[in-house]
C-alpha cells in the first residue's frame, strides 16, 4: 500500500479510501519575491493535481509563501476545501477565503475528510502560527511537521505520541525540515565564506539535534526530511558552487545519517519502502518552457513559411546556449514571473532581467515577433493558468 507520492518542497499527496490529501502546495511561483522551486516538482505530479476531483483536499500548515502558491490556487485550485489550523488570528483563512476565493475548514480540535483524520498542534515556544499536523488514516499515520523541527514542549510532543501510539510503529511516517529556510548568513555583508561555513554547519547540527529529539520522542527510529528544496540568488558569498541544501545534505552524510530526503517523484510505501523514480520526467519548469518555446517557434514557422527559420530558447543562466538560436537567458525567478503571467519577455529583451545570445545575423524583426507574441502568452496564461502550456506542448 502507497503512504504518499513525495510532489515537492513541503508537499506530498497521500490517498485512501477513494480521498486524496495533498499538504502545503507551492509548485510555480516565487515565494518572499525571489525563492523558487529547487528541484521543480514533476509536470505530471502537479497536472494530475489539476485534473483531481472534489475527493481531493488540501491541508495548509502555515501561511509563508513557500507553502501557499497563491496564483496556482486562484487558476487550479478554487473548489477545492483547505483545512487550515486554528491560529490566534484568522490570517491564513482570510487569505484563502476572501482574498483567493476558496473554502476553508479549521482544523481547530479536528476534522474529517473521507477516511482522513486531521488534527494540529502548536508549538508556542517556537510560533502561534505554525502547526505539526496528523493525517490519520486507517492504516498509517503521516505526522506533517513542516518547518517546526526546534525541539518540541514536553506536552505537545506527549499529545503527538498520543496519535502515535494507535498505529505500528512502522506504519508512522514523520515528515520534518532540514535546511535553512533564510538568507543567513549567505547574504549577509561581513561575514567571509569560511565564517559562513562555519555558521552553516552549527545551524545543520541545530536542525540535526531538533529533529533527532522530536523522532525520539515519538519513539520511532526514521523520519524523512523535506520544506528544503528552496533556492534563491547568493548575493554575498558564493559556497564554491554549492547551495545550501547541498552543503546540508554533505553535513547529514558526514554525520552517517540515513534518513531519507524526499525529492520530487518519489513515493513511500507501507512498512517504509521507499520507492525512487526509474525514469527522467520533466519538470512543470521545464515543461512550461518548452511549451512557450513552441508557441513563438511554430507561429513564425508559419509567419515566414520557413521550416529552417531561426528560433527562440530559453534558458538558465548555466544552460549551454544553441549557437544557431537566439537564447534568451535568465534566472528561474525571472522564468517563474513569465510562466505565470505577471512579466513577458520583454522584461528580457527590453528591461535587461537576463541577457540574450544570438548569431550573427540583425534580429531586430524577430524580437518585435517576440514581443507581440509574448503579450498574447501572457494574456492566455492569466486566462488559463498551467493549461496554456498543456495547449502549446505538443506544437512543432
């Protein structure tokens, strides 16, 4: 019996008894204006997910933009019910009531959910407005601890072990951060990159000794690391490459740890099977340009009725160009506010938000092509969200 599909970040889908689950939904756009999604979760993942039907909830842990992708909820998300905890003020509901126009349910002393049973707890001493929430089933418990990795009160962890000690032991699956979840001490001024690594590695053993204490006292000897596939521009100091997540996982490695860190399109079964992916899917990243790379490629095929015309890529920053091409390249903040909508290419070719590889040909023609066809895009994907690009994907 599957537990949960791993999709990404803090966000897994679990289903039983014909009802689906699915935590703290974050899949395209940028959080705190420049975090994004590092790995993206699978295309097939998130459009499954858009194609559920009213059996399939979602359960909010907390409002941090990392776990509450407004613009996916507004386009693909509206009818679906939220299960929200019960926080001393009602911020997080009003958000997704009033300002994204969907229903909400507080978890408060508990809710239901078909088969599902969901309860939250606080942890004052860390925040009012954070929660670890249980999802019950039948047949296994997934304790959803998110961010909340500081070491637990003695009495929330005792009502934690509560839940825990309906289930076999085998059958408790405890999700839980490892990484930092700031810009500290990366962008920091004066601080040099071997003071940074230093104060890297004490903040990892922090997390190691929180999460280890948490485990321990639920009694159970595994847990699984995820709330750390974040990433953002290191302005300050560069790690010699490395992200922070990376210089974590080296940490737990160096430590002889194995718990497991989730990673888009894993899935866990019962008895603690992990299950890795066999093949090389497509991120919804990737997927998104790709298909807007066909939409501008095939309309001036046939603008110039010309098979051999040049064409437009879209890259990162560490992409190999296309020589032959005109690469338009930019960060993955800067591609996020496209393939949502709220910027066009022209905050490329125009506003300098990345830079543009070309042959040696004038290309002048092209980029006012470009340009006209990105303001139809962008108004297509306001329209459309996420199915815009399954519209585009399959264009020559």
């Amino acid at each position: 019996m599957k537990v949960f599909d791993f999709i990404n970040h803090a966000s897994f889908k679990c289903e039983h008894s014909g009802s689906t689950l699915v935590t703290d939904p974050w899949y395209v756009s940028n959080a705190f204006g420049g975090w994004y999604q590092n790995p993206s979760p699978l295309c097939s993942n998130v459009m499954d997910l858009i194609n559920s039907d009213d059996k399939t909830g979602v359960v909010v842990s907390h409002g941090h933009d990392d776990h509450l992708d407004d613009w996916f909820i507004q386009h693909h998300l509206k009818k679906k019910i939220f299960f929200c905890p019960k926080f001393p003020t009602p911020g997080l509901e009003n958000r997704l009531n009033k300002n994204l126009g969907v229903i909400t349910k507080s978890i408060g002393e508990g809710e239901r959910f078909g088969k599902f049973i969901i309860q939250q707890f606080v942890n004052p001493d860390f925040t009012h407005y954070d929660a670890v929430v249980t999802i019950e089933t039948p047949d296994f418990l997934i304790i959803h601890a998110n961010d909340n990795w500081h070491k637990w009160p003695e009495e929330m962890a005792l009502k934690i072990k509560n839940v825990v000690s309906r289930y076999n032991i085998n059958n408790v699956y405890l999700l839980i951060q490892f990484g930092v979840a700031d810009s500290f001490p990366v962008n920091y001024e004066n601080i040099n990159k071997l003071e940074a690594k230093k104060i890297l590695n004490d903040r990892f053993q922090e997390y190691l000794n929180g999460t280890e204490s948490n485990m321990n006292a639920l009694g159970l000897s595994q847990m699984y690391y995820y709330a750390n596939q974040s990433l953002f521009n290191y302005k300050n100091i560069d790690l010699d490459g490395q992200s922070m997540n990376e210089l974590a996982q080296l940490f737990l490695k160096s430590k002889k740890k194995n718990y497991v860190q989730l990673l888009p399109g894993m899935s866990v079964n019962i008895g603690h099977n992990v299950v890795y992916p066999t093949e090389d899917k497509i991120s919804i990243f990737k997927y998104c340009l790709n298909a807007l790379e066909n939409f501008i490629n095939s309309a001036y095929e046939k603008y110039t009725n010309d098979k051999s015309c040049i064409k437009v890529r879209f890259k990162l920053p560490k992409d190999q160009v296309s020589i032959n091409d005109i690469n338009y390249i930019a960060e993955s903040e800067v591609w996020n506010r496209i393939i949502i909508g709220e910027l066009t290419l022209e905050s490329i070719i125009i506003g300098g938000a990345g830079s543009v590889s070309k042959p040696s040909q004038n290309i002048r023609d092209h980029h006012m092509f470009v340009s006209k066809r990105a303001y139809m895009a962008q108004g297509m994907i306001q329209k459309l969200g996420l199915l815009f690009f399954k519209e585009f994907q399959n264009e020559s």
